[in-house]
C-alpha cells in the first residue's frame, strides 16, 4: 500500500507518525513545496511537484496542505481517482469548497474527528431522548502560543488569514459536529471580539447565534485566547439536559431535577480519535465526514463573516 501525504508541516506530520504505527509495511511519501529544510522521515519519496507525486502512483491521498491550496491539490490528484482524505476546513470559502466538490473524487472525506470520538457517540445516541430542544451552547478556546509552542505566533498558519487561520475556519469543528447532530441552522448572527495583545491579523475571537426551526437558541463560541484551555458543550431540553465535556471526554444526561440519570466516561480523545479516522478512510468503512457535508460549515462561515460585516442577521439560503 502505497500514500501520499500533501504537505509536511505538524498535521501532515501527525498523519505520517499515525499511518507508521497502523500500517508499519505501507510505504510513505510526501508531496510538499522545495526550498525548506524538512525533518528526517523515512520516506519512499519527497516530492516538489505535481508530476513527480502522480508518477509514484499512490493508492491513498492525504491532503494537509493549507486550506487555501486544497482545491488546488484535490484537482491535481482527482485524475488518479484514488481515495482522498483533506484536512478541515474544506477550503478558504465557499466558492472554492463548491470548485473542490465539483473536482472530487466519489471517495473524498473530510478530516473532521470529532465524529472518532466516543464522546460524539454518546452525545448522538442521548440527544434526542431530551425532545424539544429550547437552547444549546458550545464553546471552544485556547490560547493561540499554546497550540504549537515550538512555533511562533506569526508563522502559524491560524494566525494568517491569506492560509484559512482565525477561528472561524480553524476551530469549524464545532460547526461540523453541530450541523451532523441538528442539520443546517436556518440564520445566523455573529459578532467578533476586540484584538488583542497577541495583535493577529484575523477573527481571534468569534461568538455565533444560529436560528433553528422550532425556536431552539443555539449559540457557539469560538477563540484563540483563553489561557485554561476549554472545550464542552450544553443542550438544554424538555425532557432534560445534556453536557459533554470534550477535553475529558464525559457524557452526562441530567433529569427534570438536575439528577445524573446517564454518564459515560471515556478516555481523552486524543491520538486514538485521529487513528479511528485514519483506518476508516483506508478500510473504507463509511464513517466520518464526506467532503460533500464540509460545504455545511462553509455555509455558516459565510453567513458569520457577512453578519459581522453588516451588523445584521443572515440566513444561510443566501450563501
């Protein structure tokens, strides 16, 4: 089994380190640009060029590349008519998401994890034993010099705009886990945070109001800048409520009477998320995220960037 990994920088590399230790016999190459110094792998090919990657004929494509040039590599690799497996987001905006799309092979997925973990699981079984739903809140934050300590800020690709950084783009998981459990919001609102000391040249700091049908008031927060990293969710219904923590990965339903009436603990998520995901694009199991549903999040993400612009709400049918 030969892949193909599109970019070199800490994702790809993740990816590198996870398909040595699921499939130690398959051989490995990596697709990224010339003129950088590049850490030691044992590779069966180092690639600068479309021509020289399509040559090596791999069976599999993993494209970590910036999310500014994916629709670029998807069209490069399409003729090969291999698996494709592209990291979140889709791409820089929806107009790109939709050139991608219409490029794709028919096995590309979208490297949503979240969906791997044991947490979701739980959350998609019990969320509709709360019935009506009345609010959900889903937050998300951590400090940007955290994320990679041995980078700096400014070489981040969150932290440059002209690459998909901010939050929007680079936190969408939450929006990619929330339209899988609720479907596409009908409106949203969205408001970004003042800059800060940390001086970034995109959204640092995001808070969205998504309109749902039946009334339900869903609100997600998004940020670079929390210095105790958080990242939970709440749905709150008429049967109960429902939290699950992300970072400790527990699942808990509370009753009428705010009694635990249903708990999962489960492990972290964490490398075993990411190798779940890997082994279902390579074993083809049909889980996760078709690259066809990245376009959900994109549509959120226009909506977000319009409502800031104007000051006024949007609705996701004008994206």
């Amino acid at each position: 089994m030969k892949v193909l990994v599109v970019g070199f920088g800490s994702i790809a590399q993740k990816h590198l380190l996870n398909l040595q230790q699921c499939y130690p016999q398959a051989e490995l190459a990596v697709w990224c640009r010339a003129g950088r110094p590049r850490p030691a792998w044992a590779l069966a090919g180092l690639f600068h060029s479309a021509q020289q990657a399509l040559a090596w004929q791999p069976d599999y494509a993993i494209i970590a590349s910036p999310a500014s040039h994916h629709a670029e590599h998807v069209a490069a690799l399409a003729p090969l008519g291999i698996p494709l497996l592209v990291e979140k987001p889709l791409a820089m905006d929806l107009r790109q998401g939709e050139r991608l799309l219409s490029v794709a092979p028919p096995h590309c997925w979208l490297g949503y994890q979240l969906r791997f973990s044991e947490g979701y699981g739980c959350v998609r079984q019990w969320l509709p034993t709360l019935g009506r739903l009345y609010f959900a809140r889903l937050e998300v934050g951590q400090y940007l010099p955290q994320w990679r300590p041995n980078t700096p800020v400014a070489e981040m690709v969150s932290a440059r705009a002209e690459l998909g950084g901010g939050v929007l783009l680079e936190l969408s998981h939450e929006l990619d886990y929330l339209v899988a459990l609720m479907g596409l919001p009908q409106s949203v609102y969205a408001r970004r945070g003042a800059a800060s000391h940390l001086g970034l040249a995109v959204e640092e700091c995001v808070e969205l109001t998504l309109g749902y049908d039946g009334g339900a008031l869903v609100q997600v927060h998004l940020d670079m800048l929390q210095y105790k990293p958080c990242r939970r969710a709440k749905w709150v219904g008429e049967g109960g409520q429902l939290e699950w923590d992300l970072l400790t990965n527990s699942v808990s339903v509370y009753d009428r009477q705010g009694e635990i009436c249903r708990h999962q603990q489960s492990a972290p998520a964490g490398v075993e998320m990411a190798q779940r995901q890997l082994q279902a694009f390579i074993e083809g199991t049909g889980e996760g995220t078709p690259a066809r549903e990245g376009l959900a999040a994109l549509r959120i993400i226009a909506a977000a960037q319009q409502a800031m612009a104007n000051g006024r709400e949007q609705s996701i049918d004008d994206q």
